[in-house]
C-alpha cells in the first residue's frame, strides 16, 4: 500500500502544524515526514492514513479493545540501505520505521520490531496501541529486510537475520535521542516488546544490549540455537509426515507429535501446513543453508518426500558445520541482563511451546538469570489470535496477556513483584468476549 499521498496531507486543522512541536528529528535517518495528528491509535490512522492495516492484520482478534484519542506526532522515515524489498509510502527502500510521540507522555519509550518478515506497522494494532494509550512514545522497525525474500539481503548465511538486531539497536538509540530532544529529557525507562520474530528480537536485545533498555515482554519469541531445537528440527518432521496424517496415519499423526506439536491443536495442524509449515521452513533455511539446494531458491514449495532437496526431508543435524555456524550467529543464550516477562500459547502451531519458551525459560534459569525472568504458559493459546474468531472455543487470544503482562512489567521496574511463573488456565464459563479484554496472569 502507498501511503505517500497520505503523508503529504494536510494536517489536521486542530494540530499546531506549523509550530516547531511538529518538527521532530530522528538521528541518522536518511528520510523522514514528521507530522502532528489528532490521534496516533490505529483508531485514529487508519482514518488518516498513517498505517498500513495490511502489516498487522491477522495478528489479533476482532474483541481486542481498540484506545482512541491520543493526540501527538508521528515521524515516518528510513535509515541508509541499500535492500528494497519495503514498499510502503512508494519509498522502495527497507529499514523503515515509524516513531510517534504522544503530547501527554509518561515518560517512557517502547521499541519493537516486525513479527514475521512484515513492515514497520506490524505491531500498531497488538502493541502500539496499548503503548500509546498508557502515554509511551511508540517507535517501530521493518528489521531492515521485509517479504518472503528477506533471504536475499546480505552476503553470507544469517546476514539479513543479523541485520534485524542491529536495526532494532539502531533505531533505540535514535529514537532515544529523538524523544530526549523533543520533550526536553531523556525517556526514564525504555522497553521492548514484540511477538515472534519480534519477540526474538525482545530476547536478544536483553541479552546483547541491555544497557539500552529496563525490560522486556516476549510474545512466544522464535528461538535460535546451533544445536537446536530451533524451527529447522521440527518444521521437517511436520511437513513430512503431514499429507499422511491427513489421509488418516495414525503414526505419522505421532510422528508430527513427537516434533513437538501439542496434543489437542490438531485442529490448527491444515491451516498452518498451507499458510505457514511450509513457507517458514523454506525461507529460513534458505537464509542459513542456502547451500541445500543448490541454486534454487528456497526449495520446492510442498514437494513430496523424496524429491530431490525437498525441505520435507531436511535434516538439521546432518547438514555441515557451516550451516550451525551460521545459525549461532543468530542465537541465544539466556543471559538476559534486564527483566523480562515472557507469554506462549500452549497450543501453539508454528512455534511449539516444548521446543521453544520451555527450553529458553531453562535457557535463563541455566544461565544463572532466573530472577530477571517470568514465564507464562497460557493454556489453549495459538502462536498469533488470528484464528481466534474461528475457534472461540478453542482457542484463547495472548493479546490481553500481553496488555496485562506489559503492565506488570511497569510494576516491576517499580518494585511490585509480578506474579510467579505459571500455566494460566482459561478461566472455566468466561466467554469468548470476555476473554478478548482480560486476562489474568496470576
């Protein structure tokens, strides 16, 4: 979508656009368009133009509360890159972000990054909204490389992931300055947040660069390690033993089981076989092992077992050193060196909480970090609430655990002891409209 048209027009009547409050600068970046707005929600952009629905849609459910009327800037702009694969306002040109800074703030600044391979706007509707409402400046980022074909930015295995990270630092530091400059004092607490990719980003931000941050909330963050599990051991065994499943195998039923998928979401298994098995495990491999296939890019999408350098068939452990090389690149640790609270659905169907949250929370714990971690383990949660609506019975939507644990973050940095680690029952007679505003994490 082109949004160039939108960002050109006029202010709104009620906002002061010629006074310097509308002229905020973000450092480093090679383009930007500040402009004042009526109201920085997406209750308020998509009216105006100044999202892009398309980047979040999917990502939550219909009843998630939407705030409205939070007046204040917006600065869209880019970093230097030399990819272009982001074609948002007509700029052809990644490492896009979006910076919006509320006139009545609280003091504090959150940061995300892009689930998924989305664009900067990703995570207006999940996050920025309750960011904004709560009166945090806002600042979002596209990772540098966006699309299907991320793995053609960079020059070795892992680059164009490693690039995410350092787009994520990049645009904290600045956004940093950015909203120092335009209050007149320095954010006193600044918080990353951010679900799947996103949420990886949140983990290795705490790990790498905690000194720019004062904590973190993980929504069911992909997990990188060299020696697995990581999303390339138990994507393979899914997609190789699902058209069997399908036609009614009982063992290739346990064989994807054993992968990690939870007993119970095999109701989501179809849906993600089509949408996301298959085109995850061909994207991601191709950006770490680009050698498996030789000169094809990106495999074969769903070739059968047995077909020449089929994805189906791919095996992490017996692949060459260079590819875990690679992926340690990319990897975590568990040494966070700043709180962080992290939320995973037990019915998750991309990311299976067994083969990812599980082991990273032993990860920290392992890592002698434990104190800083809190751990939610939400029961018949999917990977996003984008089904949701489908399956009100089935399924419950993270997105009120993420606004309830984004707030126990707060409490936390000021000395209110979140509630412990648990499994959180879906509360027995609570509807599914219920569901969609509360939840409780202890």
């Amino acid at each position: 979508m082109v949004l160039a048209g939108a960002l050109a027009a006029t202010v709104p009547a009620s906002a002061s656009a010629s006074g310097a409050h509308c002229r905020v600068r973000v450092p480093g970046a090679e383009k930007q368009i500040a402009v004042c707005l009526d109201d920085l929600t997406t209750t308020g952009t998509l009216a105006s133009g100044h999202t892009v629905q398309a980047d979040w849609a999917g990502l939550t459910s219909a009843g998630l509360p939407a705030p409205s009327g939070v007046p204040g800037v917006q600065v869209d702009g880019y970093f230097p890159d030399t990819s272009t694969a982001n074609t948002n306002h007509g700029w052809n040109h990644d490492a896009q972000f979006v910076l919006r800074l509320p006139d009545r703030w609280n003091g504090g600044l959150v940061v995300s990054g892009s689930p998924g391979v989305r664009r900067q706007y990703a995570n207006d509707r999940a996050i920025g909204d309750q960011a904004l409402a709560e009166g945090y400046a806002f600042a979002a980022t596209d990772k540098g490389n966006t699309g299907a074909e991320f793995y053609t930015d960079g020059v070795r295995p892992g680059d164009a992931i490693a690039e995410w990270n350092a787009r994520v630092t990049q645009l904290t530091v600045a956004a940093r300055t950015a909203v120092s400059q335009h209050y007149g004092r320095p954010p006193a607490r600044t918080l990353a947040a951010g679900l799947s990719n996103g949420g990886y980003l949140v983990r290795w931000q705490l790990e790498n660069r905690p000194w720019l941050y004062d904590g973190g909330v993980d929504w069911e963050g992909t997990l990188w390690r060299p020696d697995g599990p990581n999303l390339l051991t138990f994507l393979p065994p899914a997609l190789k033993a699902y058209p069997a499943y399908a036609a009614g195998s009982a063992a290739a039923h346990q064989s994807i089981l054993d992968a990690g998928f939870a007993p119970g979401s095999e109701f989501l298994w179809g849906y993600h076989y089509q949408v996301y098995w298959d085109l995850t495990q061909r994207i991601y491999r191709e950006e770490v092992d680009p050698s498996f296939d030789g000169a094809t890019q990106a495999g074969t999408p769903f070739c059968a077992s047995g077909t020449p350098a089929c994805d189906a068939d791919y095996d992490y452990a017996s692949r060459p050193p260079s590819v875990a090389r690679a992926v340690e690149r990319i990897s975590l640790t568990g040494r966070i060196g700043k709180p962080l609270l992290t939320l995973h659905g037990t019915l998750d169907s991309l990311l299976p909480i067994t083969r990812d949250s599980d082991v990273y929370d032993k990860m920290i714990a392992d890592a002698g970090r434990g104190a800083l971690h809190r751990y939610y383990r939400v029961e018949d949660g999917n990977h996003v609430d984008g089904l949701v609506d489908q399956y009100p019975d089935r399924l419950r939507p993270l997105g009120p655990c993420f606004r309830t644990a984004f707030d126990a973050l707060a409490g936390w940095l000021r000395g209110v002891q979140p509630p412990a680690s648990a499994t959180i029952a879906r509360p027995a007679g609570a509807s599914a409209a219920e569901l969609a505003r509360s939840c409780s994490l202890g």
